[in-house]
C-alpha cells in the first residue's frame, strides 16, 4: 500500500467536465481507470445511461453520502463493466501485439509522470490504477490513447478510431476502495482462456 496514498477530500478536490463527463482531480489521489475499444459499447447506451447520471447528479448535487455514491456508481460504471465483460465488438486487445504496445504505453511513464498500480489489459478494454506525479490525470489518459491507437492500427494494418473518446474513471476515496479496485482487477479475467488478456503491476504496488 503507498505511504502517499492521499484519501479523498472534497475541500481538496477539483471537479471538472471534459466533453460529457464529470470528473475530479485531487493532488495525490489514485485513479481506477477503465478505456475501451470504439465498437464495444453501443453510442445509444452510453448516451442513455450518461443523460440517467446527468439527471440524478442535478438532482443529488456534491458533496454526496457514502449511499449516493453507491447509487451514482451503478448509474454508469458497473454498467459499463458488466457490458465490457460480455466481450462485444471486434475485441482486437486479444492479440498478443496489441497487447505488448498497450503494457509498453502504460509502464512508460511509470515512476516519472505518475505510478502505475495494477492493470488489465482485457480482449476491448483495460482497467489501470493509476496516481499522478506531474500534470492531470486526463492528459495521463489522452497520452495513453493517442500513442497506443497510432502504434496498434500500424501493428494490425487497420486505420480509423480505435478507443473511445473518453475514459470512465473515479478517485478511490479511501484504502478499502483501493484494495478493492486492486481486486476487481485481479479478478476481471478469471474466465476468459489464457492468452486472451494480460495483467500486470508498476510501481503503486
């Protein structure tokens, strides 16, 4: 467990909007990541399930109770997690290449511009704790994207959007979450065949 590890503070937050989603940022927080492939979720979902969060975050504004977190986080997240888990879409990260550029691109930056924990790297999405050392975790994310989308369609000789355009992701707020995300990602890939996905661990161990 990191000697670091900030637990959330609503007075230290800062809470932002990039393009449709809310997010928060806090000096020393950790991040629990999830970025996928553009074909795995279907765009009518995704805008439903954001416009039911959207509502209730109007009605239900910050700072919340430990309850409203519970029932903000099955508005959009486990949703997302469970239909991920399905394995919809062309699943291109079962290839052992794609697989190779994303680990590269995470570990890249691991102990200079951030500390990378645990990870998943599974057949149309990864899942990545992640604590930044310099700049926003956004740009982390952006970084993340870019790099490995232009290196695994040359890898795949395909062209066009690979990711979605914005990552799911959430400060853990205390060490039980944090020790559950390390779980839930350790646990993500039990049934899928070896080979299929990869997991790892950098530095926030």
């Amino acid at each position: 467990m990191p000697t670091d590890f900030s637990e959330f503070d609503w007075d230290l937050a800062v809470f932002t909007n990039r393009r449709h989603l809310p997010h928060l940022e806090q000096d020393g927080g950790i991040h629990f990541t999830t970025f996928r492939l553009a074909d795995s979720l279907p765009w009518e979902k995704v805008r439903l399930w954001k416009y039911e969060r959207d509502q209730w975050l109007l009605a239900n504004p910050p700072p919340h109770t430990g309850e409203q977190l519970r029932v903000l986080c099955q508005l959009v997240p486990q949703r997302v997690h469970k239909y991920l888990d399905a394995g919809h879409g062309a699943c291109l990260l079962c290839h052992s290449s794609a697989q190779d550029i994303v680990e590269q691109v995470l570990r890249f930056g691991d102990c200079t511009t951030y500390r990378l924990g645990n990870f998943v790297i599974m057949p149309n999405h990864v899942h990545a704790l992640v604590q930044p050392i310099t700049g926003r975790f956004k740009d982390i994310a952006q970084a993340w994207k870019s790099i490995s989308s232009r290196r695994i369609n040359k890898s795949l000789g395909r062209h066009g959007q690979l990711w979605q355009e914005e990552p799911f992701s959430h400060i853990l707020r205390s060490h039980q979450r944090l020790e559950a995300a390390r779980q839930y990602i350790r646990d993500n890939p039990k049934y899928l065949p070896p080979g299929t996905y990869r997991l790892g661990c950098g530095s926030l161990a």
